[in-house]
C-alpha cells in the first residue's frame, strides 16, 4: 500500500490553468473520489499521478518520496480508463497477461496471476474470448483484471463505469467497494456521478475549476458542505437556496426573503445574531429537511404547488411562493398537483447559512 500526497501541484496548459494549487493528501489504502463537473480538473490530476502528464509546478509525493521525475512504469500505479483500452485482436487472457510479458515474468508466474485476478473477478470462463464476443459489463471486469494482475500500489480510475447502463452501473459500484475491500489498494477514483462518491468513498475531494473545494467523508459533504458550490453539486435533487437576511423583530429573531419568513428559534438565536445579523445571506436547506401538508398547522408556509414529481417510493414537490421556487420531498401518496395550494414547513436546526458574497458556509 502507498500514501499519495499532492503538494501545491499546479498544471497549466498555455494559459488555461486545469490543476490550481492542489493540496491532497490520499492515505494508505484509502478509496479517494475525486469528484466534480466535466473540466474541473480531476482527470488531469489523475493523469498527473500517474505520470502522463508533468506538473508545471508543485511536488507528487509515493511515500514522502517525490515522483515528479519518475516515468510511469516506475510509479507502480495502474490506472482503468474509461474505454477500457483493450486489445480488440487479443484474446482476454492475453489482454491481461500482457504488461507482465512486457516486464519479462516466467510464464508460469503470469498465468498464475492471470488465473487467480479471474477467478476473483468471475471471469476465468471469458479468458479464450475476444473483447468483441464480451457485454460492457464483462469488458468492464477484464480491464479491472489487467490492472490487478500488476499489483500495483495505487489504482488510478477515471470514470470506469461511465459506459454502463443504469443497473449494471448500479452493481458494479458495489463489486468495486467489495473488491477494494479484499484488495485494500490505495484507490484513486474520478467521477462526475456524485452517487459514485457517496457509495463508494472513504473520502471525496470535490474539485470545481481545478481547485479543491471541499475534502470530507461522503457524510460530511453532504450534511455541511463548505460553500454554495458543494452543497449544490452534492444531493440530488439538489439543495434548496435563496437570498434571505437574518433580523430581530421584538426580541425574536428571523430570515426573511421577502416571499416568506422564518421564525428562529431562542435555542439557536444567539448563534446566529453574533454573526449574520442585518447580513445578506443565502439559506440552504435540503428537501428532505422541509415538511409538506395538505392542510394549515402552525408555523407552515402556505404556497402554490409549481410541479410534482413522484419517482415511486417518493414525492418531490416544487412550491413557489412569490419568484421563489422550494423543493420539498413528500411521501408518494401526495396526491396534490400543480397550481394547488398546499403548505410547508423547513426545519430550523437543518438550516445552512452561507455569506451572499463570498458563498463560504458560516453555519
């Protein structure tokens, strides 16, 4: 196992800036998603781990031990790409047995290794067939084997199961997990699918504009991201937020928006008057954490339902109260539709409260 350390890692292509200042610091057979849009930057940091591309600036560490200089056969690493890059006229046992044959291995060696990543992978019965004869999910699996028959001290993957369908993503992000933890690799992994992250990490790295936003457990990304960009990118659908200012009125204390207000609590009051008092903010709230009805209760907002979307075993109602528009999960026996009135209610201790300016979460 290896510990991968980035520091201060810069990478410019003319004077585009794909990889900005990156500090990261990835632990002995940890699972690392680095996670973000399409041009974020997350690809050329993989790239840049692996070798295959230099830093303009900045240090790449295996170990404490910098690699800057290190070809990539030297680094030991094994990277899975997106396309699976295999050999169409090769047969599947010599896809993967061809980086050890390159390395000189004894024969007898090689098929050992080849035989035993396909049992552990349940493709020992597709090793005669062609990459043609095989489904994507069989490609998939073979592509892995190529990179485990190496036993390398990093896996590099860059979007590996971009190319499945929806069910067959769905089960190979659990073999994944399950295979990391029989192999415990130190596993570097590039998506733009937050589920993949949330199900598969033991940290994530949301990167946006080649800078790291954020660097958490899936848990701690999702329930306090550190600014607007995170929590949007992060949950799906994606987390409520609207421009509000924080005042007292009476003693009693307040966000207003100008569409609705809602009232704070004395057990949180003070914590929020010491730092965004007469403050322009924005307030985040997930769906889940808003409470929809039917009927008035006290402290519930009436609105205009805008859109119901129900997904089977749950409801998303989208309200609008005035220009702003609320999403809010219901169960999926809400049997209310567009332009009916119904009411809500955000639950105050699951509020995020971010600076309007700077879009930096201050609770």
């Amino acid at each position: 196992m290896t510990q991968v350390q980035l520091e201060k890692v810069c990478k410019y292509f003319g004077e585009t800036k794909a990889v900005d200042n990156v500090d990261l610091l990835v632990n002995d057979g940890e699972f690392m998603v680095l996670l973000g849009p399409s041009g974020c930057g997350k690809t050329t940091t993989l790239r840049l781990i692996a070798g295959l591309e230099k830093p303009t600036s900045g240090l790449i560490l295996f170990d404490g031990e910098p690699v800057n200089e290190l070809e990539p056969k030297d680094r030991r690493v094994a990277m899975v790409f997106q396309d699976y890059a295999l050999y169409p006229h090769m047969k599947v046992f010599d896809n993967m047995a061809l980086s050890l044959q390159v390395r000189g291995m004894p024969r007898e060696e090689i098929r050992r290794r080849v035989l035993e990543t396909a049992e552990l992978l349940g493709i020992k019965h597709l090793l005669e067939r062609k990459p043609g004869q095989l489904s994507g999910g069989e490609q998939q699996r073979v592509a892995l084997g190529r990179a485990i028959v190496r036993e390398p001290s990093v896996f590099l993957m860059d979007e590996p199961l971009s190319n499945l369908d929806a069910a067959l993503r769905a089960r190979m992000r659990g073999e994944l997990k399950k295979l990391h933890e029989r192999l415990k690799t130190t596993t570097i992994y590039v998506t733009h699918d937050q589920v993949e992250a949330m199900v598969m990490a033991s940290r994530i790295a949301v990167m946006r504009n080649g800078r790291i936003q954020q660097i958490g457990s899936p848990q701690e990304i999702y329930s306090r991201p550190a600014n607007r960009f995170v929590a949007e990118f992060v949950g799906s659908p994606k987390m409520n937020i609207f421009d509000a200012v924080v005042v007292t009125d009476d003693k009693n204390l307040k966000i207003t928006t100008g569409a609705f207000d809602i009232d704070i609590p004395a057990s949180m009051a003070q914590r929020i008057l010491d730092r965004v008092l007469d403050r322009e903010v924005m307030i985040g709230i997930r769906p889940e954490d808003i409470e929809v009805s039917t009927t008035y209760k006290e402290g519930y907002i009436e609105a205009e339902i805008y859109l119901v979307e129900n997904i089977g075993n749950l409801s998303f109602i989208t309200f609008e109260v005035d220009d702003v528009l609320i999403v809010a999960q219901a169960p999926p026996s809400f049997e209310l539709g567009a332009k009916d009135k119904a009411y809500f209610r955000m639950s105050t201790a699951k509020l995020h409260i971010f600076d309007k300016k700077t879009e930096e979460l201050i609770i």
